[in-house]
C-alpha cells in the first residue's frame, strides 16, 4: 500500500478555489493610475535616502553664493545688480543638472533587478519610466525652493512680481521634464549608474557655463558667441530671465515650448522602444 494519502486532497483543492474564486478580479490599473504610483514610489525613495539631496542642495547654494560675491562686483559694479541677472540663470542650471537623475535612476534600477520586476506586471509597459519622471518633479521642485529662497535672502526682488516668477518655474520644469527623457533613453543603454551621472555632467556644464547664465554674451570673443546665440540653455535662460524681471516676450517663451514639445516627442517614443525591447 502507498505510503502517501491523498484523501484530502479535493478537501485542499476545494479551499484552494474558494480562496482563488472569494471575489470579484479588481481591474487593471490605468496608465495614469499606474504611473502616479511609480511616481509616489520615486518619491519615497528620496524620503528614505535623503542623502542623495545633497547635490540638489549643494549646487544652488554653492554657485548662486559664490558667483554673486566673487564676481558680482567685478563685473557690473554691485553684488545686487549681478544677482539680478544670475538668479534666473541659476535657477535654470540648477534644475538641469538635477534632470540627470532620471536616468540614473532608472539606470539603478535595472542594475539592482528591479526592471524586470516592472516589466512582468499588468500595467501600462511605460509606467515605471513615466512615474519615475513625475517623481523626479520633487527634486526639481525642491531645486528651484532653494534657489528663490537664497536669493530672496539675499536681496533679490523680481520686478515680475509672483506671477512671473511662477511662470518662469513652470517653464524650468516643463523644459527640464521633456530634457529628462533624453536621461531615460541614456540610463537605458549606458551600463552603469555613474556612466549616466558623468555623461550627463559632461554635457550639461559646457552647455550651461558656455550660455549667458554668468555674463552677457556680447562679452564673449565672436566664435565663442556665435555657440551662446544658438545654444538652447541660453534660450530657456533669457525666456526665464525675462519673466522673472517682467520683460518676457511670446518669441522667448514660444521658443522654449517648442523645444520642449520637440524633445518629448522625439525622445519619449525612442525611450518607449528601448525600454521595449530591454533584456
């Protein structure tokens, strides 16, 4: 006789369809559900690793500080003046050197196995990619806090009044976004989080210090200004700098909206492709 019972096995397979079959299937989350919750998760990640915020924090800090009182006097006669002028500048370098998180982030993931965790769940194949952007809104957010308080402190008064400064946020962030999808497709190729990071900082610095966010490019030897004038930093720059002081035109903003729409829908499908067809 066989040594193992199998008489309660339909009692078990019984249980085992009543707990399968106790209710009704809950649907399948929407995109937008979906990619909120990544974003809530990104989000938590910078509550428990706060650490990672030190560049976020250090970078404003550091370059408003010691462009304004370093070279502000040398350069237009009063530290007020030049902040004035470097504030906006600022604020922009700040925030695009933060969009670089999101595809070391993304980058991290796929190095710690998280990816294809992603990837087998019923949710919306882009999700992950989209959460992790709208996360990345907080630190871009808390950039752009740092930056506007500092320089308040430290005499800032924006003849744009609230409402520019507003606008001019909102269109950091806007041009920041659609830039972080550039930093998706290359945290998704690069290998390793530290490659996406130096990429980016090789990038982004000579396109930022060689813009008009420290000095007035009718400064700068011709060759050197012909670069500025057709360097997108400069653009989102004096869009900025222009609503901030209340002398923004359509032309400058207009500008910025375009690039913006032109590097999302050129990046976020390529993003949508690799991210596909990752292994």
């Amino acid at each position: 006789m066989s040594t193992l019972d199998t008489s309660s096995r339909p009692v078990h397979d019984e249980r085992l369809l009543e707990a399968l079959s106790a209710g009704a299937r809950p649907p399948r989350a929407s995109a937008l559900s979906a990619s909120l919750t990544f974003g809530w998760r990104a989000l938590l990640k910078i509550k428990h690793v706060p650490e990672q915020l030190g560049d976020v924090i250090g970078i404003p800090i550091i370059f408003t500080l010691m462009f304004t009182y370093l070279l502000g006097g040398a350069l237009v006669g009063s530290t007020g003046d030049y902040l004035r002028y470097l504030l906006p500048g600022s604020l922009v370098m700040t925030v695009l050197l933060v969009s670089t998180y999101a595809g070391v982030t993304l980058n991290t993931d796929i190095a710690k196995g998280v990816f294809d965790r992603f990837r087998s769940l019923p949710v919306w194949r882009l999700a992950p990619v989209v959460g992790g952007l709208l996360g990345d809104l907080g630190r871009y957010l808390i950039a752009s806090a740092l930056v506007l308080v500092l320089g308040l402190l430290m005499g800032f008064r924006p003849d744009g009044g609230i409402v520019g400064v507003v606008l001019a946020v909102a269109l950091v962030l806007l041009f920041s976004v659609s830039l972080s999808w550039v930093w998706a497709v290359v945290g998704l190729v690069m290998r390793t989080p530290s490659a996406v990071m130096n990429l980016g900082m090789l990038i982004l610095f000579p396109l930022t210090f060689a813009s008009n966010v420290f000095v007035d490019p009718r400064t700068l030897p011709s060759w050197l200004q012909a670069f500025v004038d057709v360097n997108p930093v400069t653009h989102l720059v004096t869009a900025t700098r222009g609503l901030m002081n209340g002398t923004g035109t359509a032309g400058q903003v207009g500008w910025v909206l375009l690039a913006s729409a032109v590097l999302t829908a050129v990046f976020a499908p390529l993003t949508l492709r690799v991210y596909g067809g990752k292994t």
